[in-house]
C-alpha cells in the first residue's frame, strides 16, 4: 500500500488484514456472532517519517467493549512500542490503557501529534515511557463535565536521556535570579514569557507517578540541565482541577535554593516564590544526579 496523497502519508508493505463477524447497523459497528475481531500484521509501516516493523495487531468488539488485546511494534534505533486495554461502552464500565514504550523519537512523535500546526513545545531526544491508567469513561448522562477524572487511578513513568527542549532557556534564567536578592515573582503567563529565550539541553528528565480516585502524586521527579538540577513534589488533583505542586532548583547537597509552589485551578494557578533555608529545604528526591 502506497499513498500519493499528501494528507496521508502512509506506505505499508507485507500487510496482512482480517476481520471477521463484524456488523454494521447504521454508522455503528457491533459484532456479529456476540464477538468481532480484527488482526494484522505488517512487516514496515511508515507514517509521515515515522517507521514501524514487524507490526502485530489483535482487537475484539464485543456489545459492550473494544477490547485491545495487542499492539506491538519495532521502532528505529532499537526502540519499541507495546499497547494493550479496552475501553467500555457502557456506564459504570471501566477503561484500561497499558502502554509500554522504549527509545521513543520525541521530535518524531510530536510531529505525528501535532499534524500540520505549531507545536506549544517542542523537544527531541529519545524517551521511555510506560503507563497503566485505569478510568471510567462513560460515568452516565446525569455525571458533571469530565466526571471520569475522579475515577483515575494507576501508574505513569517516564525516563529520557539527553532531551533538548528547543526555544526554551532555563540555565541563563536561573543563574539571573540567583545573582538577585529577592526571588522572582511571575505568573505563569509572564513566566513562559520570559522562558523563551535560548534552548535548554537536558542530561536526563525523570517522572514517577501514581494516580488514585483522581489525585496524581509524583513519587519522583527530577531534571538535570548543564548547570542546575531541578525536582517535583506533590501532584494534581484532577478531580478537583487543582494544582499542589513544588517545583525546586536544588544544589549539590539536593537542598532547594529556589522554590516554586504552584496552587489553585489547573487552568490559573497562582506562583509563591522564595529561596528556602534550613533543613526543610532538603527532603527532595529528584530520581536524577546533580550535572
């Protein structure tokens, strides 16, 4: 299969397709026989730069689920993808994401999620991510807006050496503020305004994290840069659209120098900043080493 046309840019060879006892009733598919399922394999598939080998498909569709049983593929560069959950139809019935992903292209995947738009950022490198999430995604009619945060619960991580987030300057930001004798005091507006100068090469981004009933805790978090290692604590409160996260620069002794509270909505946090003292200062786990 090859594509000539530009807003599909796909070729695929060694493609192997089978769908049995699917139905259509309308625009709707269900299953035939009380069970649909759709296998494939391929042996390359390329999609807007994007290669793919030795490609497994294996799905169902049941009355009341998709069901994900297998997806996997080689990547470039000894990379890797694997994906497996279901997604439930009906109210009351969970879904499950399982996502399982080695020596991920950054630039390349954000191209692929960004089709033919501005990307708000933008970073390459390679990345490791891994991800079971479980929600209940069809609450029912009468639930309030975005009701399956509250019922999020499971495990994200994700591990990137030598990342490089383009058109962003942090090191030369951080060593301005350092110099001063007060913290800075931004919003977060005036504060991603005043990151975009430079660009910011990182050593190594780590992120660790579990949800339950709606609440994310980052169990470790940490980036390393030329100059500075930074940390997270604390999380997101989806289900009540809160930030309470701490953000730190810390230095050899993994003390905070400068500290950064995030809190309030999701869509307008307001920023506290101060150069912590004492032994306070130091209960970080950053998951990353000092540059």
């Amino acid at each position: 299969v090859l594509s000539f046309d530009d807003a599909l840019p796909l070729s695929l060879t060694g493609w192997q397709f089978y769908l049995t006892d699917l139905s259509l009733r309308g625009n709707q598919p269900g299953p035939l026989l009380g069970r649909a399922r759709v296998e494939s394999k391929w042996f390359e598939l390329v999609w807007d730069g994007l290669s793919a080998r030795n490609g497994e498909l294996d799905g169902e569709l049941t009355p009341s689920s998709w069901q994900l049983n297998k997806l996997t593929s080689s990547l470039p560069d000894e990379g890797s993808l694997a994906l497996s959950g279901q997604w439930g139809k009906e109210p009351g019935q969970g879904s499950r994401l399982q996502l399982k992903g080695r020596q991920l292209d950054l630039e390349q995947w954000n191209k692929l999620l960004h089709p033919g738009a501005q990307s708000p950022v933008s970073f390459a490198g390679k990345v490791d991510l891994e991800a079971d999430l479980q929600a209940d995604l069809n609450p029912g009619p009468d639930a309030a807006p975005n009701a399956w945060r509250s019922t999020l619960q499971g495990s994200l991580s994700l591990d990137a050496r030598d990342p490089f987030w383009d058109k962003v300057g942090i090191d030369p930001l951080l060593d301005e503020w350092f110099k001063g004798a007060k913290p800075p005091s931004l919003t977060p507006a005036a504060l991603w305004q005043k990151m975009q100068q430079g660009d910011t090469p990182f050593y190594r981004i780590r992120l660790q994290a579990k949800a339950e009933q709606g609440r994310l805790k980052i169990e470790q978090a940490g980036a390393s840069t030329i100059t500075h290692l930074l940390a997270l604590q604390g999380g997101l409160d989806l289900a009540k659209n809160e930030w309470q996260l701490d953000l730190g620069v810390l230095n050899k002794q993994r003390c905070a120098e400068l500290l950064t509270r995030w809190r309030g909505p999701l869509e307008d946090p307001s920023l506290e900043w101060q150069f912590p003292t004492g032994q306070a200062s130091c209960d970080w786990e950053a998951g990353v080493r000092y540059p």
